[in-house]
C-alpha cells in the first residue's frame, strides 16, 4: 500500500529556490516521461521512461486510479516491470487484452 500526498501548485520555482536558500544538496536530476491508460476496471497502467545521463529505463506498473481532490490518496499499485526492445511488443499485447486505452502522454 503507497501513501501519496498531493498538493495543486502553479509552479514550482519558490519551491526550488526554498532549497537552494535553505543549502539543500541536488542528489540527481532525471527526465520522465509517463503515457497513461486506463480501463472500465477502476485501473490504470503507466508505462514510465526516466532518462538520466543519456540513459533510460522504461518501466510497466498499474494502479488504482483516484482521481479525488484529497490531500491524502491511499492507493494499491504493482511493482514495476522493466520494458525492454524484447518484451515491448508482448507489453503492448498485454495492454490491448485487458482493455486499456491510451488517455494521456
């Protein structure tokens, strides 16, 4: 079970410069890139690429989706599953069997 915190922010430059007045140390820096899809099931899949240092890893999980305003959303969701140029198509597959429909990039 994952706790997620979600706050609505405009932007997230007093954030930033909070932790830079405040001597917070940048661990890492990454690119992510998520397509979302979803079906009639309350479920959703993600298929996330981060990208780090011209390297990237491109993962499958799924999650139930809530879409309340909460601050606190209590959600179930899988542990992720490497994609690669050799599962990718059986991934695709897999997602088309169970009924999920691209709805965000």
């Amino acid at each position: 079970m994952e706790y997620e915190y979600s706050f609505k922010v405009d932007s997230l430059d007093k954030y930033i410069n909070y932790c830079k007045t405040n001597n917070y140390e940048l661990v890492e820096e990454t690119n992510q890139t998520r397509i979302l899809y979803k079906n009639n099931n309350g479920t959703i899949a993600r298929i996330t690429t981060k990208e780090k240092d011209n390297i990237s890893n491109t993962y499958l999980d799924f999650k139930y989706n809530n879409d309340s305003d909460e601050i606190l959303k209590v959600s179930r969701e899988t542990i992720p599953l490497k994609v690669t140029d050799d599962n990718k198509q059986d991934i695709d597959s897999i997602l088309e069997m169970l009924e999920y429909k691209k709805i965000k990039h």
